[in-house]
C-alpha cells in the first residue's frame, strides 16, 4: 500500500517506530461531558501522560490553544473531527467541528473521526468519513477511525460479531487506525483484528481498575492489538505519569500485566 512522505513522517510522530504500536490518551471529552476531573487543567495532564511516554494525545481544537505542551516532554497531537455533547436529545448523532485542512494549519500530527455504527445518524456519519478519509489521502493526514457499535439493533456493545463489523468499517473507509471496543479476551478480539486490516486500537472505556485496564490491555496486544487509546482510566488516575509508564511498558516492551502492576506498586 502507497504511503505518501508527508503522511509517514507524520504517523513516526505518532507511533512508535521500534514496535510499530502506539499508546495514545484521548483528551476528547471536554465537548461531550465538560470539565470533568483530569481535563480542568489540560496543559498539566498532558505533560504527565508526556512523561509517562505516551505517543500522542487527542483532542478538539481547544486542546492546542489552551493546553498543549505547557513545559513537559513533546508529544504527538492528533484533532478531533467530530462532536456532541451528552446535553444534546441525540448524543451518539456526532457532526464534524473541524477540517482536516486546519488541523494541517494546526500543526496536528493526525486527526480523528468518531462514528456510531447502528446508530440512527449512521449514515450521515459514514458520509463525513468518507469525505475526512478522502481528506486525509489528500493532504498525507494519518486518520483513526473511533468505531463503535451503537443502536438499537445492538443489544452489546462488546459482543464480537458487532465489534468486528464496526472495526471493518473504518478499514474499509480508509482509517490508518480503527480504535473499538475490546470483547473481553484474547480470543474473542483475534477475531477482530483477524477481520480488519487496519492496525487496531482498543478503548478505555468506563472507570475500571488497574488490574482489569492491564489485562485487557495484555489481552489486545495478545490477541494482535497495535496499541491503545485509554482516556479516562489515564487522566482521572491518581497517577497518570506511572500508569501510562505502565501501560506503555506491556505495548511497546511485552511486559505481563501482573508485571505492568508491580510498576504501579513501585512507583518506578
């Protein structure tokens, strides 16, 4: 597959170049739910999910002009594209807030589209990836997919079958990375990874604790994961420096997840 220069340089920013994998902490949430503890001060959470060495952090064009890189270590910038907020009478009908051209003028690394599979609004917002992945092509723009299955016709939104649908869809539509749910076990996500040819991303999730957020993390990578993208179970740690120091040590080094907890319990 035809990689342009401008999108490989910009994907090197973003990934790490020795294990091909990436831990990235979505800072996203602003829009949708406010203010909510980790993301007050943005410039502070960054730079401790920096030093912990994280690859790259997400967020809407508010995370550059007020909170990007405040004194702490560089770190890669991938923009949201889409939004809503949870105040809205259709919170999972996401409209898109940026361009993939600004987000060039930005200095953004990557951006990000987040798509509802099942959804009422679905095609609505299959029409906007299409047209951002067209973008992307263009402009050599590295694109993750935030696929989720959403809907009525989904009675579990980890249940294989509809993971593997969603994640092929943003292969399909050209996603450099598809991020969605993990099933639960290694077994089960091989599955899916097996199904989509884009590299996969898990996501955090609700709140869990550091031994289920470890070993679901162990279980994707086990079962072909090529990273994370973790935002709440980071930002609202008590210690999100060490956690992503943890987190980054099963990617991108094959820690176990009993080892990535003996980080934690160290402090080192």
């Amino acid at each position: 597959m035809f990689v342009s220069i401008g999108k490989a340089i910009r994907l090197e920013r973003i990934v790490n170049r020795k294990t091909g994998r990436s831990v990235i902490v979505p800072m996203d949430h602003g829009v949708s739910v406010g203010p909510i503890k980790g993301l007050v001060d943005m410039s502070e959470t960054v730079d401790m999910v920096a030093e912990g060495g994280a690859n790259a952090v997400i967020g809407h064009i508010g995370l550059p002009r007020y909170g990007h890189r405040k004194s702490g270590k560089d770190i890669g910038l991938i923009l949201h594209l889409s939004a809503s907020s949870t105040l809205s009478p259709k919170p999972n009908k996401k409209v898109l807030v940026n361009t993939v051209e600004n987000a060039l003028r930005m200095g953004a690394d990557g951006v990000s589209i987040h798509i509802n599979v099942g959804d009422d609004n679905e095609a609505e917002m299959l029409n906007d990836f299409g047209k951002i992945a067209i973008e992307c092509s263009y402009w050599g723009m590295p694109l993750i997919a935030m696929m989720y299955p959403r809907g009525e016709k989904i009675k579990d939104e980890k249940d294989v079958e509809a993971v593997k649908i969603a994640a092929r869809i943003g292969a399909e539509l050209g996603a450099d990375f598809v991020k969605t749910n993990y099933t639960g076990d290694p077994e089960s996500f091989a599955k899916v990874v097996e199904g989509c040819p884009a590299p996969v991303l898990i996501a955090g999730g609700s709140k869990l604790n550091e031994e289920e957020m470890f070993r679901s993390i162990e279980g994707a990578i086990q079962a072909g994961a090529r990273g994370l993208s973790i935002g709440r179970n980071v930002f609202q740690h008590d210690n999100p420096t060490l956690f992503v120091k943890a987190a980054c040590a099963i990617v991108h080094d094959g820690v176990t997840a009993t080892e990535a907890l003996e980080i934690m319990r160290s402090g080192t």
